[in-house]
C-alpha cells in the first residue's frame, strides 16, 4: 500500500453537464510518504498544473532527473502537467532544486503565472545560509532558513532561472512556506511566517528579533531583463510574536495587490480597520492588504472576521481576484454551527467546523460581502483549510481537509460520515 503517496483529481464544467471529473493524476514516481498534491498551482487558462510533493526522496537535482535513487529524504520534488487540446493530461516535468537537500520540502508551496509560463517553489525547510539573489547554496549551516526558486518554460523545456533567499535569511524561519506570483510573472512574493523581527510596516528593521515568529514577507520584482531583486520587507502594523504573517499570500494580476494572512494574530476587534491593540481573541487571525502606489507598498487595510473568535485561525488561506478587488479568506477554526451562506455566526457549538469569508474593495474600502459554510457543516470538517477564487471572482472552490462522508463523485450523499477526514471540496 501506498499510504500518503498522493493524487489529484482534476474537474472541469461543462455547460451541458454541469461539474465532471476530468483525470487523476498520480505522480511517475509513486512513493509512499511523497503527499503528492500536497501543493497545487493552475494556469488561468487551466492548461498546466504544477503540483508540488513535498515528502518525495530522490536525490535528482535540475530538469528530469533520476527518481529512482531514494537517499534524500524529504527533499521534495515538483511535477508539470499539460493538457492537450482534446482534453488528455500529461506529465510534461519532473522538477527538483538545484541544491537538493535532505528535509528541504521543496514543493511545499506552489504559484503559477497566468499563461502557466513561469513557476515559483518554495522550499522552506532548505538550509542555506545565503541571503538575497543567487547566493551560495552549498552551506547548508541554517536549518530551515527556506528558499524559493523560480523555473521559466521555454520553447522545449523548463529552466531553473533564480534562486531567492531572504534579505535577512535565518535559522528556523520557513521562508518560502507560502509564495505568490503576479498574473504576469513580474512580482513575487514570499512568506516567513516564523521570521522573528519586531519591526512594523515596510522596510524597516530587519535586525531585531525579539518577535518570535511574527512572520514577515518579502517581495521581489524581476526586470526586463529577467533580473530579480528585493523591493520590499513587510511586516504587519502591529507586529507580535506567535502571529504567523505571512501564513498565506495572494497577488492580483498586475503585482499591485498584495492579502497577507497571520492566522494566529489575536485582536478582538470585529471588521475592517478595527483596534489592533486589544489581544483578548488568541489566535482569531487576521488578513492586510497592500497596495504598490508608484513604487512604493502601503498597508491599505487591516480585516477581521465579523466576529472574531479565538482559535478561529482567519486568514490561514487566502485567494484575490485578478483585479484584486475581491478577496477570499479561510477560517478552518471556525467554530459556528451554521451551515450555508450567511448564517448566524453567533453560536459556536461546532468547533473547528470552518468558514469561509469574501470581502470587496468599492469606492475606496473594504468591507465583509459573504460569510459561507459548508451545507454539512460539522466540528472539526477543516473546512477553509484551502482556497481559491477565480480570477473574475465569479467562482470560488473551498476545501474541507477533514470533511467525512463516504460520498464520490460530484453532489453525492453528504450524511453519511463513516469515512473520517476522507475530504470535500465545496463550489460557490
């Protein structure tokens, strides 16, 4: 038995027939313990998936290596898929860092450009203690510092184009446990959500770390001469160890946008703009959102849920809108008992059952548009736990990590819940 190897499981909508499944994808190298899927990234045009296994073992580095040599264990490993014009899906890559390393997780994170021309890795167990572009790989002295590497498709095949690392890269802070890529490849982000500075807002001081695990992320531009440098270090407006920013990243097309996620923030206050000061909500989360104003970023927005509640872990996932004017934000702690769409959030009987927000941006501010549950909402489903909003915003699939009927397929029973933590994937 393969326990823990992986799959994913491809759907597409067709007019006449509604949600179909259209493949299952198993990785070439199927291993037990590789949690294939554990990351996925999708062109906008849904013709390359990029689908990260973080546990796989191969010592390969670079393009299309050997997989069959096992001795790195958990190095990482991704895989390209493209699907051809009648509909059939093959594996077009098998990807590995150009340093593969023990314990590394490269694959852990995952972000695509819309035309599915450019892939972001991240890999925040690699151990580097190079900083910023290019650095040395070779000494592998910090732990789970993290890196992020970017691969470009050519003509024939794919190439690894840049190796990135944190301007002020250390031991244990995971950098590269969340990445987001702009619509056009141009801006990447990168998130930290270990990384320990006390510092506030943009670009300040990276050299305090007296805030253990605030988390910080970094945002790096490439140039049109494909050269990639650092052009911000964010932290959140009231930094506070064990906050986790950075948890989760999102990028609108044009790199403009930026939605942060620190599920572990604790402010009580309810909405958008709210006190920061009060940390009566342990670990509620919260999400920022930041705008690029000529060639600077600015903190737009502080978002809360409505009613924020402890261990609810809001912002754990997050997913914009390609003009970034509509924001998706995951609770999986969520605790209402409520099922559907806007239902009454006050009761909180259904611990860990998991919600769902969307939040638009109209005549200059934000504000809370849909609370949603799943319609078997039931404690401990993990739903939010994963996310992702189409780029016109006019769908948006939300996953349910620990959901438990025996259903398959599409619309099956969802009463049944004789298969614990099987999982299900809710379409608005």
């Amino acid at each position: 038995r393969q326990s823990l190897s992986g799959a994913v499981y491809v759907f597409r909508y067709h007019d006449d027939g509604g949600w179909q499944q259209e493949a299952y994808l198993r990785a070439s190298n199927v291993e037990a313990g590789d949690q294939f899927g554990d990351a996925i990234a999708l062109a906008s045009d849904g013709q390359t998936l990029a689908v990260g296994a973080d546990g796989e073992d191969s010592a390969a580095t670079g393009i299309n290596g050997t997989q069959t040599d096992n001795s790195v264990a958990d190095s990482g490993a991704v895989y390209v898929f493209r699907r051809d014009d009648n509909g059939n899906w093959s594996q077009d890559a098998y990807l590995k860092a150009s340093n593969t390393g023990e314990d590394d997780a490269f694959g852990a994170s995952l972000a695509l450009s819309s035309d599915g021309a450019r892939l972001a890795v991240g890999a925040y167990g690699e151990a580097s203690s190079a900083s910023g572009i290019g650095g040395d790989q070779s000494d592998d002295s910090a732990a789970n510092t993290g890196a992020i590497y970017v691969f470009d498709r050519g003509a024939d095949d794919w190439s690894q184009h840049s190796y990135l690392k944190a301007s002020n890269a250390e031991q244990l802070d995971l950098f590269g446990q969340s990445v987001a890529l702009s619509g056009d490849g141009n801006t990447l982000a990168a998130g930290a959500f270990r990384e320990a500075s006390a510092a506030t807002g943009v670009n300040g001081d990276q050299s305090d770390n007296t805030a253990v695990t605030s988390g910080a992320v970094y945002v790096y531009l490439r140039d049109v001469g494909g050269t990639w440098s650092q052009s911000a270090y964010i932290k959140a407006s009231n930094t506070q160890s064990g906050d986790n920013f950075g948890r989760s990243l999102a990028l609108d097309q044009s790199g403009q946008t930026l939605a942060v996620g620190a599920n572990q923030e604790d402010g009580a206050a309810p909405g958008v703009g709210g006190d920061q000061t009060d940390n009566s909500a342990l670990s509620s989360g919260a999400v920022y959102l930041f705008r690029l104003t000529g060639t600077a970023w600015q903190q737009q927005a502080y978002l809360k849920a409505a009613q924020p509640g402890a261990g609810d872990s809001f912002g754990f996932n997050v997913s914009l809108s390609s003009d970034g004017d509509t924001l998706a934000v995951g609770a999986n702690g969520e605790a209402s008992a409520a099922s559907g769409i806007e239902g009454d959030q006050g009761d909180d009987s259904a611990a860990g059952s998991g919600a769902a927000y969307l939040f638009r941006y109209a005549a200059g501010a934000w504000s809370q548009s849909r609370y949603l549950k799943a319609p078997n909402a039931e404690a401990d489903d993990n739903f939010g736990y994963r996310l992702s909003l189409s780029t016109d915003a006019g769908t948006l699939a939300v996953a349910a990590s620990a959901e438990a009927s025996t259903a398959t397929g599409v619309g099956g029973d969802q009463a049944d819940n004789s298969a614990s933590d099987s999982g299900a994937v809710y379409l608005y």
